[in-house]
C-alpha cells in the first residue's frame, strides 16, 4: 500500500535517530533547515534564521563559503580518497605545518582525526604512550574536571564531567579517573565581562588530587580553557596559569580541550594564544574545516612526538588511527578555511566585535529570570532561572521561540549559548540580543 504524503514525511523524520535529541519531542513539530549562507539559514518554509550559534560551534567563516566549496569539488574530482597508514599525499603534510604556524611553540606535530571525540580519545593514548616511552608506564591515571565535556568517546565520557553524558555508560568507563571542581561560582562572579576574577585557588586541588593518587601515577589533566557545552564556564583569572604551573611541576602532561574555543572564537586562534598559557597537548576540530566536512586534530608538543620516536625505525611507533586520518577532501576544506581566516583577518576581527557584543549580551541582565551574564570573545552564557515546571523547561522555551522569531540559539538546560559566525556585524549582534529578549519576556 502506498503511503499517504504525511506518512511518508512521518516516516523519513523516523528512520534517523538524532543525537542529543528529544526524538519524540522534535519529529512531532521539527525544526528543519535547508539552505545556508553567510549569517543565515533558510528553514522548509521559506524563514530567513539568523546564525547565532556558528551551527554547533563549528561555521566561524559564516555559511556556504565559495573558498571552501571550490577547494572541496575540485579535489574530489581529483582524488577522492588516499590511506595514511604506511602511504600519504600531500595535504595533510601542507595542512600540518599551516597549524603548526597557528599554535604556540613547542606545540608542532599534528595527528588527524575526524572529530572532537577523535581528538580527545587520540590524545589520552598518546600521553599514555609518551609516558611508557619516556620509562614511565605507570603513569596511566588522567585528570578531568567536573562539568567538562570532551566529546562521546569512552575515553572522553570518562574525563568528561557532565552527568547526563557519563550515567547510562557508568559501568563501563576508564578506571583510574578523577575530577576536579568546575569553576562556576554565581556567588562571587555573576555577570563578569570577560574572565572571572574570583575563583583561581579551584586549581589548588589539583595539589590534593596529586597527593592522594601520587604524581608519579598520573599521565595528564585534560581541561577545556571555556567549557562550552556545559553553558560557556569561564575559567577564572590565573586558573589555567595555575594548572600549567602544578602539572609542569610534576611532569604531568595538560591538555587544552580546543575544540569549541579554537580558530577565533575567544579572539585569537586558541585561548591557549590568547591567554599565554601553553598546554603539552591541543584536541581540535569544528572550526579546523568551518564545519564542512567531518575533520579534527590533535597538536602534540615536540618532546612528546620525539620520546615516541625513540624506538627502531622500522617499527610503528603509535598503534592507533583512523581509515579518514588526513583525508584528502576534508584537508582541503581546512586549508581553504585556514586561507579564508587569514585573508578576512576573522581572528582579529573577532576580537574587535568582542566589545560590542559584551555591551549587548549584558543588556540581558534587565531581563526577568536571569541570573547571569558571562562572555569573553564572541561566546556568551545567559543563565536563566529554572522554572517551576522543572531544569530546563524555560531554556528549551526560550530556545523555540527565537528559532520562530528567527534566530537560532543554543539551550543547555537553562542556560542560553551564544557563539555567532566570526563574521556578523552589529545589526546581527542587535537582531540576536532583541530577539533573545522577548524570548525571555515570554517565557517569564
């Protein structure tokens, strides 16, 4: 029997299990794109919707950019596909050096993945396997810190700190994990612009922590500089100073989780730039191809990749990676973003906006139900008053109606995202800020 129009629209919506979705929820009255371009997408109607979310962190260049199309049509057409495992070619070798060139000394070997969770789980095994090369094979245990999200990865749920995430996969995540506080403190720091200046002596416990499980045990602390997902925490003035001064004392490798906060987002190409403070290892993705095509990557510090190369020759010196490791599409997308970043000066650019976007993020806090305001770059958290029909009810209302007055936010519980195309100007900072305010007033 043949189906009837709406069942067959009914059935398609069906047949994908979408991630971190209310399936039910969303297929009973979807929200669907279809066209994208600079600023905007268009929905199945016709809509124009206001990017004001980078697509999931991710379109720093704005949408649908000519540069990137171009790159990515003309090397499929030329070769679609060539391993990296024991043969190359000569993209992901290019694209290599152009990071390289974007991250702080010693931070200049790169190992490509495919995503966020990629580069993550790749990361914790190579700071295994520089310290069993280094002739420290007992150093195993990572460090993690709560409200941290580091992608889906058994590995990344296990450093990871946010309950929904880590839950169901209980029984079976890395032994020989523990976390340290997060650095949200409403009390002392609600509506800071920029850093928070309350809250650095959160990295003294990493003292306790090496105390408890001895330092020579622990392999790395892995940290995002701004927890994205979890609602744009900020990490306090001199935290991450800190960090980097206690692991060093210890020889404990620090990972800066960059996926959200890379290529221009807190206005620099990482806040590991911005900010001066160097970690041993860098995971990336979303920005590293404007969203385009699936690709991440992981930036090792010199004295990691040379204590891996240690052993013979002719031997593997790490048994890991991926079939799309440095794929020849994906490698294009990236130097064609990474030429579009340096031509546009979007880095900088990013950074001249900052300013006009705090002042606009910050006339939210006349809005009711609001209990904070944090930003630094173009990255904002408005954080909302649960209501009393429970945890995210209010976010998720404010989330639906900016999308239906056309501007797409991010909901994380009741905590309101922000993270705009690098791109946008002040009309589109005053479309977001007015839009997202009667979004608010509504949903009071």
């Amino acid at each position: 029997m043949e189906k009837s129009g709406r069942d067959q629209h009914k059935g398609e919506l069906e047949a994908f299990w979408m991630p971190f979705t209310a399936n039910r929820q969303y297929k009973s009255a979807p929200r669907l794109m279809t066209h994208a371009e600079g600023m905007y997408y268009q929905d199945d109607k016709g809509n124009s919707v206001l990017d004001g979310t980078a697509g999931l962190w991710c379109c720093n260049a704005g949408h649908s950019r000519k540069k990137i199309t171009e790159a990515v049509s003309e090397q499929i057409a030329k070769m679609d596909f060539a391993p990296t495992f024991q043969m190359g070619h000569p993209l992901p070798f290019q694209l290599a050096e152009r990071l390289s060139a974007l991250t702080p000394d010693p931070l200049n070997r790169v190992f490509f993945t495919n995503s966020g969770s990629e580069s993550v789980d790749t990361a914790l095994k190579i700071a295994l396997a520089y310290h069993r090369a280094n002739g420290e094979p007992q150093r195993t245990r990572f460090i993690g810190r709560e409200m941290g999200y580091h992608g889906v990865g058994f590995g990344g749920i296990s450093v990871g700190g946010i309950g929904n995430n880590r839950k169901t996969f209980s029984g079976q995540l890395l032994s020989g994990v523990d976390h340290l506080q997060h650095t949200l403190d409403l009390d002392r720091n609600a509506f800071s612009r920029g850093l928070p200046q309350h809250g650095a002596e959160r990295a003294e416990q990493l003292e306790q922590l090496i105390n408890l499980h001895g330092a020579e045990n622990i392999a790395a602390v892995i940290v995002e500089p701004l927890s994205g997902s979890a609602g744009v925490i900020l990490p306090p003035e001199g935290y991450l100073e800190r960090l980097r001064s206690i692991t060093a004392k210890y020889g404990i490798l620090l990972i800066f989780d960059e996926v959200i906060t890379g290529f221009g987002r807190v206005g620099d190409a990482f806040a590991a730039n911005r900010w001066k403070v160097t970690p041993d290892m860098m995971t990336t993705a979303k920005g590293l191809t404007n969203g385009s095509i699936p690709m991440g990557a992981v930036m090792v510090s010199d004295f990691i990749y040379e204590a891996c190369m240690s052993g013979p020759e002719g031997v593997i010196e790490l048994f890991h990676g991926y079939t799309y490791s440095g794929h020849p599409v994906a490698a294009a997308a990236a130097l064609a973003t990474l030429d579009i970043y340096e031509e546009e000066k979007l880095f900088s650019a990013a950074d001249r906006m900052a300013s006009v976007f705090e002042e606009a993020v910050h006339s939210l806090a006349d809005c009711p139900n609001v209990v904070d305001v944090r930003n630094v770059g173009l990255v904002a958290g408005i954080q909302l008053a649960p209501s009393s029909e429970g945890i995210g009810k209010r976010g998720f209302a404010v989330f639906n109606r900016c999308f239906h007055a056309g501007t797409l936010v991010r909901a994380t519980g009741d905590i309101i995202a922000l993270s705009p195309p690098l791109i946008l100007e002040a009309d589109h900072i005053d479309q977001m800020v007015t839009t997202l305010a009667e979004a608010i007033r509504q949903s009071a």
